[in-house]
C-alpha cells in the first residue's frame, strides 16, 4: 500500500477555525523542542542558498569516474533547491515578522544536510580512488540515505505558512520526489565488478602470477588512472591514507597491496617516466654563491639549525629533529632546549603535516632529503606482512632491472633509473629485491654519464641499496665502483650527486672491512677532503660525516692526515659541528701530533668549546683531552695560552651534557695540574707566560 505524501496531507486537510487557529498554533510552538541559540532566519536562508549553489556547482567533482553518477544525483537535487531558496530568502526579506518555528526548525535540519552531503562531497574528491572504489558500496549507501532524509524534511515542510508561490513549491516538491526515488543505480554493479576485478588481481600476484598488461591497463582506465602522472598521485594519496589510518582501516591490507601493484604498473603500462623535477637540470639547487637556499626558520632545528628530516613534537609543543632531541634526551636532559620546560612525559609525537611541508620545499627548491629517502616510511613497514605487496615489489623489480639491461639511451635508462631510485627508498624488501635482480653492476657505469639527472639518479639508487648489508656486499664487490663513486665525487654533475656520493662512502663504511678498503684508497679521501673544503654546507655535512666513519679505523688515520683530513676540519669547525667530532677521532688514534702542528688549531678547538653546539662542544672538549695526555705539555701550553680558557671549561663543567661535563672536568684536572707545576717553576725562577691567568674557583678546588 502506497504511503500518501506528508506535504499532500499538510497541504490539502481542512484548515482549523479562525477561533481555534492561535491556539493550534500555540499547541505547536509548545509541542516543538527547545533549540540552542541559533543564525537569524535571514542568516539560516543565505546559509542555506549559499551552501545550495556551491553543492550545485563541485558536488560531482571527483577522480573516481564510478562515483560520478552517484554525486551528480547530488549536484541535480542542489540546483533544484537552490533555486527554491533564493524565492525564500527574498519573501523573507520582504516578510515583517520571522518564519513560523516549525519551518524555521524543518530548515535548520535541511541545512544539517547539505552540510553532510558537501562533507561526503569533499571527502571523496581527497580521497584516492582505489580507496573510494574499495568503499564505494558504503558511499552509495551514505548517498541513499541522505537523500531520504532530505526528502522526509522536504515533505514537512510547512510551504503555505512560508507564504511560497506555486512554482517554487513546485520545485520543492520536485526535489522530494526525486529524492525519494534515489535508489543505487545500474553502476553500482559495474563498480562492484570492477572491484572484484581488483580484488583478484591482488590474490593472482599474491600466487606469483604476474598480471596480464592489458587487462591491467583496462582495469586501470576505469579507475581513472590512465597515465604515469596520475599513477603517481595515486601511489602517494595511497601511502598517506595507509600512514594516517592503518590502525583501524578495515582495506589496510588491501590498500598496501595496490600500491605496490601500482608500482609495477607504472612501470609496466606508462613507461616509468618520471615527473618535471629539478634533477634533470645542471644544478638547480644550487644558487650563483653555490649555496643551495636557505629553507624557512619554522623548518630548521632549534638545537642544530640544520633543516629537519624527522621532526617531533615534545610535551611542551615545540619541534626538533628527532635524532637531535634523541641526542640530546640521552645525554641526561629531561627539558625542552627551546622554553627550558621540564618535561615530565618524553615522548615524541611525529610531526607528519610539516614533514609534508618540508619535503615538498625541498621537492620544489631542489634540496636533498636523502635520509629520509633511504629511511621507512609508515606504509614500507606494513609491507613486509602483505604478500602481494612484496611479490608486485619483486615483480617491478625484476621488470626494471630487465628493462635498464636492453636500455641504449640516456633518456631512456633515465626514467629507469629514476623508478628504481624510488623503489629502493620503499624498505629493506625493496631493496633486496632489486639487488638481487642484478640492478648494482648495471648502475656502476652509469654514474660516468655525462646527462646530470641519469648521474644523480643512479648514484642516489646505489646511496639506497647500500642501507641493505647484503647490497654493501654487491656494490664493494662490483667491478669499478669505488671508482666509479670517487668520480663523482670530484667530477659530479651537481652537488647533490657528489653529496649522495659521498652518503654513499658513509654507508659502505659501517662495515669494518670496507672501511679499511675505503681508508686505503687514497682517491676517496682526496675527494671528501676536497669537498670538506669547498662545497655547500649539506654536501660539506655528508664529507665530514664519512671522513669520521673512515677515522674510526686506526689504520686509516695517518693516510688521512697525509691527505689534510685535520686542516679541512679545522676550516669547518665553526660552521659543522661533526668537524670537532673528526678531529677528536684522528687525535685518538694517532693523530694528535698533526693537529697540535697546525696554525692556531687549539684556539679554534677552544672556539668551539665555548660557542659550539652541544655535541660540538662535548667532542671540542674531547679532542682538547686527547691532545694533551696523547702529547702533554706542548698541547696544554698551548690550551693555557688561550685567553679566557678557563671560564670556558668552568662553564662547561656547568652546562654542558653529561659527557661534556666528564671531558671538562678531565681538563681542568690537567689545566691544573700544570699550572701547579707551572708554580712551582716559577719560584725557582721560571717564566711561564700563561701562569698568571685567573683561575676560577671551582677549578682550583682539589
């Protein structure tokens, strides 16, 4: 039996008697709920013509074209509505008294409405398609019950009482049938088809069947996703959803799956040709002074001022690079560096919008964010328990090692390369995969091509290989490497090839045998040197980082201070904080007497000690302690030369780390001690130029 129409029922009963006509309408204002306070019935209009229109206008705009029909039921019904409203707005502008209030409260739950249909509206066109298609039955299903809710309202609502013109109620009415009637449409079969499509896709690759190319191009173009640049943004849009809702999505696995898949695809179906990006020009992140740009201050560190790669938030709501408060937690601080705050709680909340924020000005500046290149992202760690995920990685593996084997041109072995430098940054997975697909002796030639992005992309994939242990093997083992890799990092294309160069260096040498390979070839440490002394700050940071890997083999040290490794850190002291951490390994392990024979190398040491960085304070110090056991009183003459020595290390001993406060006290033992002896001299008539400096108090103290 068919349900008569509310509005037909309002419209068409008898109206109440002039006599009873105030008291029925008290009975409703009695009867109807108490609202909170609330817009003008002006204000709610506008607000409801103005959010119409908009809905008329962007509701069907999203990427999913299986979603489109559905959102375009809502587009249709706005226009409607919006025309309906515009007739309201102006008799209620013309209207002495306010609406009745049983309109004015059927108007306000229209308007709750189309705030819920401009959410969904917007939520669709953010969201990646794999995953609204995955969805798409809970989408629809929010769709058909939005429209019967629009319509309920619709038909209560008193249009008489409003005072509106039989056209408009037409419209309104129009508007209710039509919303009414909404009901999933022809495609939402074809949706759920091409979803179980996609699904079986994902249960083919996980029994190691690779999938046919056209069937997956097929599958692809009615997704919407039918060129290399929208594959893309559907990767990314994929691992961000992953990242932002693994814990409780229900298509997590799924998800994790289809980006891997959609990695091979790229591949595969768009030829792997990598987006316009400033890699490809002959040195775009560096300006006319050779510096790359200096990022934002919101995107620097406060303890190192270096820009951040991981950042966190702390308890007191301030931002630091996570290794740097790591550092700065383990030396014994439980206060924030920045407001002096004592934090009760040290734990650490990932910054994720301004590592977003970060990544895309240096996407866009042409700066390197290798370590976070060769770091996990979220969605890489869930991989490794989703077997389609990792066969679709070995799959791209496999396809673009092949690829790059029969690859005759520049450009061509470019997209290539550039693909492999991004699936190499995916996890350990991934960059066993492509190391075990044979991809290193293919990318050792390539890092002589005179083409600036080949160079850099093909020294970057071998920086993310070497994470894996096993790929340290291959590349050490690969004929031509080292040298290879040596000459990019004198003859590189860019800064950034030779600064990845010399990450690479840094990377090998965590293993002990390749560090002495690495100590012993003369060239390496020419080069680093080199760069020590005339690169940028992010490529000088990267030199100084692998000479003091190097430095850690004693064996290594006397070639490094025949090459000049002490004089180049000495230069960079003041500007690089690892610098002081370099030269206090060669003073450890033999290489004290070079550093005390250089020019005005204690003051600069004791420079740093007082103005440096945390860490460039507590190796500063370090490096002091070091000269002088290691060579005795000629390094601490030289120490108690320095004016205003001893203020220093009595400020350290207070402010410093843990470690620093150790090595201060250490020196001012000795500081003392020689003045002591110094003393003594003097009353037997000896002339000690520095004996008569002030000594603090807690220094002289036994």
């Amino acid at each position: 039996m068919a349900m008569p129409n509310p509005r037909a029922v309002l419209t068409s009963a008898p109206s109440p008697p002039a006599a009873c006509s105030s008291s029925w309408s008290a009975a409703a204002e009695f009867m109807a709920p108490a609202t909170p306070p609330s817009p003008s019935d002006g204000e709610l209009l506008r607000s409801l013509h103005r959010l119409a229109r908009d809905l008329s206008a962007t509701a069907a705009e999203t990427p999913a074209p299986f979603l489109r029909a559905a959102l375009a039921s809502i587009t249709r019904r706005s226009r409607l509505l919006a025309a309906a409203f515009d007739d309201l707005v102006l008799c209620a502008a013309a209207a002495e008294e306010g609406m009745p209030r049983s309109a004015s409260l059927c108007l306000r739950e229209v308007l709750l409405v189309l705030q819920r249909f401009k959410a969904l509206a917007a939520d669709c066109a953010a969201r990646s398609r794999m995953r609204l298609l995955l969805q798409s039955d809970e989408i629809e299903e929010e769709v058909r019950e939005l429209h019967q809710e629009m319509a309920t309202l619709l038909d209560l609502l008193p249009g008489v009482e409003l005072g509106l013109a039989e056209d408009v109620m037409d419209l309104l009415d129009l508007a209710s049938r039509q919303c009414r009637r909404f009901a999933p449409s022809v495609s939402v079969q074809a949706e759920q088809a091409l979803k179980a499509r996609v699904l079986s896709l994902i249960q083919e690759i996980e029994r190691e069947i690779v999938p046919e190319r056209e069937r997956l191009r097929e599958i692809l173009e009615e997704v919407g996703i039918n060129d290399s640049a929208t594959c893309g943004e559907e990767i990314e849009s994929l691992e961000r959803e992953i990242g932002e809702n693994r814990a409780s999505e229900r298509w997590t696995d799924a998800m994790i799956a289809l980006v891997g898949l959609l990695r091979y695809a790229k591949c595969v179906l768009f030829s792997a040709t990598p987006r316009p990006s400033s890699d490809s020009k002959p040195d775009p992140e560096v300006d006319e002074e050779g510096e790359p740009p200096a990022p934002p201050p919101d995107f620097r560190c406060p303890i190192t001022l270096d820009i951040m790669r991981e950042p966190v938030v702390v308890a007191s709501g301030q931002t630091y690079d996570r290794e740097s408060i790591f550092r700065w937690f383990d030396s014994g601080k439980s206060t924030c560096p920045k407001t002096g705050q004592v934090l009760t709680v040290l734990e650490l909340v990932p910054n994720k919008a301004l590592k977003n924020l970060i990544a895309k000005w240096c996407r866009e500046n042409g700066v390197a964010m290798e370590s976070s290149e060769a770091s996990k992202s979220e969605p890489a760690q869930a991989v490794a328990a989703n077997k389609a995920a990792l066969e679709a990685a070995r799959m791209t593996a496999s396809f673009l090692v092949k690829k790059l084997a029969i690859c005759f041109s520049p450009d061509a072995a470019n997209r290539v390369v550039h693909e492999i430098r991004l699936l190499s940054k995916t996890g350990a997975d991934s960059r066993a995969f492509v190391g075990e697909a044979g991809a290193v002796p293919l990318l050792v030639p390539l890092l002589y091509s005179e083409d600036a992005g080949l160079q850099l992309n093909a020294v970057t994939a071998l920086l993310n290989l070497s994470i894996l242990e096993a790929n340290k093997k291959r590349i050490m083992h690969a004929e031509g490497a080292v040298e290879a890799v040596a000459h990019i990092l004198s003859s590189g294309a860019t800064w950034r090839a030779k600064e990845n160069a010399a990450a690479a260096v840094l990377s090998l040498a965590s293993v002990h045998t390749y560090r002495r390979r690495l100590g012993r070839n003369l060239s390496i440490v020419e080069k680093l040197v080199h760069l020590v002394r005339t690169g940028p700050t992010s490529t000088k940071k990267d030199a100084l980082a692998a000479l003091l890997s190097l430095a850690g083999e004693r064996e290594n040290v006397g070639k490094l201070v025949d090459a000049g490794v002490a004089q180049a850190a000495l230069s960079a002291i003041s500007e690089e904080e690892t610098a002081a951490a370099v030269l206090a390994a060669l003073a450890k392990r033999g290489g004290a007497e070079a550093i005390v024979g250089i020019d005005g190398a204690v003051a600069r040491l004791v420079a740093e000690m007082r103005r440096g960085t945390e860490w460039g304070r507590e190796n500063a110090t370090a490096a002091l302690v070091l000269l002088c056991r290691r060579l005795g009183a000629r390094a601490v003459t030289q120490v108690m030369a320095v004016p205003g020595v001893e203020w220093a290390i009595w400020e350290l001993m207070g402010t410093g780390t843990d470690r620093a406060r150790r090595k201060a006290a250490s020196l001012g033992r000795i500081c003392r001690r020689w003045a002591a002896a110094s003393a003594a001299d003097g009353e037997r008539g000896s002339v000690c130029p520095a004996a008569s400096t002030v000594v603090p108090p807690a220094m002289m103290a036994s």
